[in-house]
C-alpha cells in the first residue's frame, strides 16, 4: 500500500472517529440531564427555585461533577471561586496537539467567571497558586502556529519527533518513539526515506495523525 493510499484511509478513519465521538458526547450529555431530573433532592430544588440562571447552572454541575472521582479537581475549583470574594486575574489556555496558546481576559469578579464557564462548557478552572485564574481549553487539533513550522522527522537518537521549524534547527517539541530505522530502509523506497530525514510538513491534524499511524509500524518495542 503506497503512501498516498494509507493516507486517505487514515483520513476517512479519523472523520469515522470525530463523528464517533460527537455522537457519544450527545449520548452522555443526555444521561447526564436524566439523572439529574432523577435524582436532585427536593430540597436542592426549592433552592434553586430562588436563585439567578447562573446559580442553578453552577448548582447542577455540583450535583453532576460530584457523582464522577474524575471531575474532583473541578469541584474544587468551583468551592475555591464560591469562597472567592475579590476580582481574579483570569487568563485562557488553549492546550493543543502541538502548541500552547494563552489570552488574558483582565479581573473579573466570581459571577463573570461562572458565566464563561457556562458558556464555555469543555473549559476546565484551575487557580495557579498565586491567586490566578486559568481556564484551560482542550483542543484536538494543532496551533496556528504549529500549523505554519511544524515537521515530522527523526532526532539525533533515531526518535520520530515534531520539530519547531525545519529538524536541522533541531528544535524538538514532541518525542514519540524510537524507529526501526533497518526495517524502514527494506521496507519503504527511498523517496519516502529521504522525505522522513529532510523533514514532512505537518500542516493539520489529518496530516498529523497520518504520519504518526504509518510510521507506528516502525516503532521498537521495549
């Protein structure tokens, strides 16, 4: 199977997984509300009968997040910013496949950051120590920027590696795994050897994903 044909099956097994992926998201956002209607106390209900929207989001995902050991850092967010009473340094971070970028927002006030949040419900809140508050989003796709310099290619120690820039700047952001370098050179013909050492330009996730599942075979184990 030359090159080009893996890649498109690759392609159109990605698109199968995103919308895999949508459609369990929608799943376990409507077991979520079901077991909440179910099972939110009585008295929680009356509570949340006299208080603004942005209070009875909040409240819902207490009940939500409490349920789940995965989403106690969350929890513990919301307690610190219900016990919060200034204004808080607020900045969002967005975490990507490859790269990092942040925005500052300015001091916003506790009711502010509940109302992001519950726009923004896949951002995670975290205070940084130092009486900041990051609001960190998850992203499956590569940075604008990583889009513009990132390549594939293999370090000094034989590891596919994501550079910054061409790989003879030898700026590594991301390791993955050590290659067969043998095996590749009996297996794969020659151009593709020579493309791998100058560097593939990795330019979205597809691409990404691409190269990272054809030279898996590769790999060394151990």
């Amino acid at each position: 199977m030359n090159a080009s044909r893996i890649k498109k099956k690759l392609q159109k097994q990605w698109r199968w997984w995103k919308r895999r992926s949508l459609t369990l998201g929608l799943s376990s956002l409507v077991i979520a509300m079901v077991w909440i209607s179910m099972y939110l106390p009585d008295r929680v209900q009356s509570l949340l009968s006299t208080k603004p929207p942005v209070a009875i989001e909040t409240l819902q995902y207490y009940q939500q997040a409490e349920a789940m050991d995965d989403t106690r850092e969350d929890v513990n967010f919301w307690k610190a910013l219900n016990k919060s009473k200034q204004m808080n340094e607020v900045t969002v971070r967005h975490s990507y496949v490859c790269g990092e970028e942040e925005r500052a927002l300015g001091k916003l006030n506790t009711d502010e950051i509940y109302n992001l949040l519950n726009e923004h419900p896949s951002w995670k809140g975290q205070f940084d120590g130092q009486g900041k508050v990051i609001l960190n989003e998850t992203i499956l796709d590569l940075s604008p920027t990583c889009k513009e310099r990132a390549y594939m290619s293999l370090d000094k120690d034989g590891n596919l590696s994501l550079f910054d820039g061409p790989p003879v700047q030898d700026k590594v952001i991301k390791t993955f795994f050590q290659l067969d370098i043998n095996s590749m050179e009996s297996s794969l013909p020659d151009d593709a050897l020579r493309h791998l050492y100058d560097g593939i330009r990795i330019q979205d996730i597809d691409e990404y994903n691409s190269v990272l599942s054809t030279f898996s075979d590769y790999a060394r184990e151990g």
